[in-house]
C-alpha cells in the first residue's frame, strides 16, 4: 500500500496511507490531539484539517495552543458575521472578511435606506451564535472560474465577481488562474482563500465591536462600505480579559486626555498634524532635553537640516522608486521638489561637504529631524500615526571594523533610556524585503554584521523575515506598556547601499579611498507617537520630571496669598514648573481640580505654614503627606526631577 510521510515537531516520522488528511495525522497521534486540532501547518502554509497532506514536509498540528490559532478562527467569526447579516438583511453585498489583529472585520454595501449601528449588533450577534451553536462544517471546494464567476453573478454579489476578475488579470502568465477556492458554512458560501477550523462551533466566544465606514478597496472615487468590526476567542473568560482591557484602554486613550490634560489639539486645517499647547510643549521640551544630553555625552554632534529638496535627491537615494507615494511635491520656480520622508539623504549631504579621513570615523550626526510623510487620513490616530513627525533621528558613518561597537552602542543607549520609563525591550532582526535596493551580495553582509553585534552582548531576539527597510536590515525594540500593549519603539538600521549610491568614501590609512557604513538609528522613534504612548501608559498621570505642572501651590484665604507666592518663586527659581490657585474657591475644591489635572504635588498654605514658613504637602493619588519646611520641600521636589525619578 502507498503512504503519505511527513515529519513532526520533534523530528519523528509519521507514515499515513496515501490521501491522508491532516485530520487522519491528528487522529493516528492521539484522541485529545484530534479534538483539539484547528488546522495544519506544512512548509510556512496554514492548511484546512481536511485537505491531504503534502508528502514529505514537516507537519505542524494546530491547536488553540499555538501561537496565531486565534486568527483562525477570527477569520472564521468573519465568516458566520456574513452569513448572519445575509440572513438579516436581505439583498446586501458583501466584499471582505479578514481577519486582523485582536479581532476581524467584514465589509458590507446594504440595500438603499438601510444602515446599521451598534444598536443592531445585540440581534446580529444573536443570529450568528444559531450558526456556531449549530456546528456548521467549513466546507472547501474548488471551482473552475467561470462557474464562480456565474455563480456570484446570479447572486448580484458584484464585490466577489470584481475579485475574481481580478485574480485572472493579475495572474502571472505562465501560471493563469484557472480556478478558485470556495468555504460554505450552513447557508452561506464565500470566496475564500482559507484556511478556516472544521466548524463553526470552534468559535466560543465572540463580540461585535463597532462600526465604521470604509472605501472598496481604499479608494475614495468607490463605493463606500459599511465595516463591521468584532473579536471572537476560544473561552468567554478570554473574551472578558479582553474586554476589560479594552476598557482601561479608553479610559487611557492619549486623544482623549491630550484634551482633558490640554496636552495638544488637532484640526482639519492641517491633517495629522498635532498642535502642541503650552502643558504638552513642557513635556516635549524634558525628552528634547534629554535627547540632547544623552546624545553629546556620547559622541553625536546635533545638526539640523532642511525639509524640502529637489527630488533628484530621492531619485538618487532610492526613495523615488521605493516611497514616494508616501510623499509631498510641490513646484518651486518650476523645478519639482519634495519634502523629505526620511533625514538620511540630508545627513549624506554633511558627511560629503568635507574630505573624511578614517581618524574622523565615526561621525555621529543627531537630529530632531521633521519629516513628512503620507499616511492616508483612515488611518490618522491621534499621535501615534501622523503625517508630521519629528524623529529622534543619528546618522552614524564608519568603518566597517567598526560595525559592531556602534551598532552595540546604539542598543545600550537604547536600553538607557527604555530602562527611564520602565520599559523592558524586545528585539527582532529584521531582514531583506522584497521591495529592496542592493544586491543579495551587501544584504548577506548587512544581516551577518546585525547578527554579531547582538550575539557579541548575547542578547535575545527574533528573525521578522522580510520587514527589512528598503536599504537595508534593522533590529527593531519593542516594549509593553503597563496594560500589556507591545510598541515598536527604536530601530538601528545598517546600510551599505546609499554609501555607494551617493558615492561616499574616506581616506584610510592606506591613503586610498574607502567606503563608509552608514547606520541609521531612531530611539524614541519620533517625539509625536513617544508622548502618544507615554500618555497611555502613565495614563497621564506622568512621573515628576516629566509632569507638564510638577506642583501648584494652594492659598487657603486670601490672607496666605502673599507667603504662597513666596513659595512658587522658590519653585521657579528651582527650576520647577510650577502654579499657582490663588481662586476664590475652598480649598477642596483646588485640591479636586489639581487631582483632576494630575499634578504631582499640591502645597497647600494656611495660617500655620504662612508663620513657620512651611507647606502642607499632598502627593496626586495618595494624599496628604504632612507639613514640611518649604525650601526642603523645593529642594527635595527639585533633586527628584533632576534625577529622573520614576
């Protein structure tokens, strides 16, 4: 008899008969694996259990154990929404469905007069717990185009028949699309890719989300659709989890206290761009001060450069090619330009303003660099994606021998200044996109040399295959805030394509000309989306150093005002950003409303601290503190934010 061999995880061969399922793997290892399995992975592919193995490629069987199960059955939530929404609304269209991070969307056109809130999802979550409950098989077959394509007309479903043509035109010609893949579940049957679980009954827990709306295929000259956004999970106590985190997530949500904190404020007047008012400019100007110094004391020189340039500087760093439907153009006098995406092609300019000797090298350039980019306005949220930003940005040009102390040197300054908030950083090494200028050759090089410089401090990292920047690879660090979000926070990104395209050298002790390294690194990653995700991991309540009002003084009557304003001069002169409420009001009611502001510390000033030349002393969350001389006071406040105490 012919049989089917394929190895597993642990190095162990598995031999099934020929046609064997992944369902039939499941089975011949064991009862509870064959319960549990969702799917198969063979050679990177996510595959339906039901589909025959591929001969002699590893096997993975899939459980909700493994990591990106929940997209699976995500993707099947998307599903069982449409069938739903079909059953209830009869005559929509439906376009896609696909799963996304923490949850799924589907994307609907309904009939005329037809609109759907939130206030409907209780009734459609009702519809689609029937076809869960009913342990509908997701069913695969594959069908000849022209049957699809006949089928979805019929159907009026004018979305599928788009992405099936589609599919045909774009085909490669030496493999034309001849047929095409549909999933049925009950009543409902959709183009599909896959792959999804057995059945619809994998799926114990799901909740509708929100609603929004959203162009076909992104574009603003179609239709406009109707997206229905939800989340599903393998136990409701996972849902709840998820739920609940969601909620200290609004309650967090940086928009929302960058207006209570008047932090900054955005208008349609200027796009994704952040005006910064006077509290949230107090908070920009410590990390500015702290980039600054933590940059000269190793070795970056700063420099600042232009933001618009003729565009044959993007055409000869490969952002033309690569970026520019992220950019800006503009004429000027009749000769196009743009405004920089990136400040690496600036940097370029310094370094070629002056013959470079190897006794030169390194040369750290350092910039709060704007720059401009294109992000389309569905995606704009708040600070954290914008179209104006300010990037912690060095340039770092050296030797080749000298690859491996600055990249290391660039991941401790890193660390440095992570270890501040209390961030514990992740690494990963990302390498060559497919989109990507350079030979294999300088890429093979670039990855080895990111390699050693982690291995050289025995750090711990993951390979994020293919998500290289266009010029070369990078070790992104990544961080979780206090509620378990994970952020990409800083990149170091090494180079050997642009030293070439700008024709970049320096005179080496041999006295020939050599070509420098350029390694591009960002910390922060920009000022705009750190204070973004400071504001929610602090949830604005930002330590002392940072606290846009670090004390505000409280006069009890009007008789104290005159010893209270002694005190915020002592404040000030120390250094502090400091207020004062000298209002009309009870006392209690200045404490509510400094609380309500977040301030750190409130001095409040009576009849006793007015004669012995003290404050009371209230910290934000934790109360009162007792009475303490005022100058130990500002002097203790004063030696805290100079340290940068948490």
């Amino acid at each position: 008899m012919r049989c089917v061999k394929v190895t597993l995880p642990d190095g162990t061969d598995l031999e099934l008969p020929d046609g064997a399922s992944g369902a039939d793997a499941a089975a011949a290892i064991g009862a509870g694996l064959a319960r549990a399995a969702l799917a198969v992975r063979q050679n990177g592919e996510v595959r339906d259990l039901a589909r025959p193995l591929v001969p002699g490629e590893p096997l993975e069987i899939i459980t909700p154990k493994t990591d990106g199960a929940l997209e699976i059955i995500r993707h099947d939530a998307a599903h069982v929404l449409a069938a739903a929404v079909m059953e209830l609304y009869p005559g929509v269209k439906i376009s896609i469905g696909p799963p996304i991070e923490n949850g799924f969307y589907y994307d609907f056109e309904f009939p005329p007069g037809v609109t759907v809130s939130d206030a409907d999802f209780a009734r459609i979550e009702q519809k689609m717990r029937e076809h869960i409950n009913a342990d509908e098989r997701f069913v695969r077959e594959d069908v000849m185009v022209d049957e699809a394509l006949q089928r979805f007309r019929a159907e009026g479903q004018d979305y599928k028949v788009e992405l099936i043509e589609d599919l045909v035109r774009d085909a490669d010609r030496d493999h034309p699309v001849e047929a095409v893949s549909l999933y049925t579940n009950g009543p409902f049957t959709d183009l599909c890719r896959g792959p999804h679980a057995p059945s619809t009954k994998r799926i114990k827990a799901v909740k509708l989300q929100s609603v929004a709306g959203a162009y076909w295929r992104g574009d603003s000259e179609r239709q406009q659709l109707t997206r229905i956004y939800g989340t599903a999970f393998f136990s409701k106590d996972d849902l709840a989890q998820h739920l609940e985190r969601l909620e200290q997530a609004r309650a967090r949500d940086h928009r929302k206290l960058g207006r209570e904190l008047e932090l900054f404020m955005f208008s349609e007047l200027s796009p994704g761009s952040p005006f910064w008012q006077p509290a949230g400019m107090a908070i920009w100007n410590e990390l500015s001060k702290l980039w600054r110094e933590e940059n000269r004391r190793r070795g970056y020189r700063e420099v600042k450069t232009p933001i618009l340039y003729d565009v044959d500087l993007f055409k000869q760093s490969g952002h033309w090619d690569t970026y520019r439907e992220n950019m800006y153009f503009t004429d000027v006098e009749d000769r196009p330009m743009g405004l920089k995406p990136m400040n690496c092609p600036a940097h370029i300019q310094l370094f070629k303003d002056d013959r470079r000797s190897y006794r030169d090298l390194p040369i750290r350039y350092s910039e709060q660099g704007l720059v401009h980019r294109h992000e389309p306005s569905g995606t704009l949220h708040g600070l954290l994606r914008v179209r104006h930003i300010t990037q912690d940005d060095a340039h770092i040009f050296c030797s080749e021998e000298q690859i491996r102390d600055e990249v290391v040197g660039c991941l401790e300054f890193g660390f440095f200044l992570y270890d501040l908030f209390g961030f514990e950083p992740r690494l990963e090494l990302s390498t060559r996109p497919a989109k990507r200028i350079g030979s294999d050759e300088i890429w093979d090089r670039a990855e080895a040399a990111l390699r050693d410089a982690l291995d050289a401090r025995a750090l711990s990292y993951e390979i994020n295959a293919g998500d290289g920047a266009f010029y070369g690879p990078k070790i992104d660090l990544h961080m979780t805030d206090s509620i378990g979000r994970s952020w990409q926070l800083g990149t170091v990104q090494l180079d050997y394509s642009m030293p070439e395209r700008f024709d970049l050298h320096y005179t080496g002790a041999d006295d020939a000309d050599h070509r420098p390294v350029m390694i591009h690194r960002a910390l922060l990653g920009s000022f705009e989306r750190f204070i973004g995700i400071l504001v929610e991991h602090y949830a604005g309540e930002f330590p002392l150093w940072l606290a846009p009002v670090q004390a505000i003084v409280l006069p009890i009557a009007d008789r104290h005002a005159e010893a209270a304003g002694g005190v915020l001069e002592a404040l000030r002169d120390a250094g502090l950003r400091a207020e004062l409420d000298d209002r009309t009001e009870s006392v209690g009611r200045k404490i509510r409303d400094a609380e309500l502001r977040k301030v750190p510390y409130m001095l409040v000033v009576g009849d006793r601290e007015a004669e012995s030349g003290a404050v009371a002393v209230r910290e934000h969350r934790i109360g009162d503190s007792g009475s303490e001389a005022a100058s130990d006071v500002v002097a203790r406040l004063a030696e805290k934010s100079v340290r940068r105490e948490r």
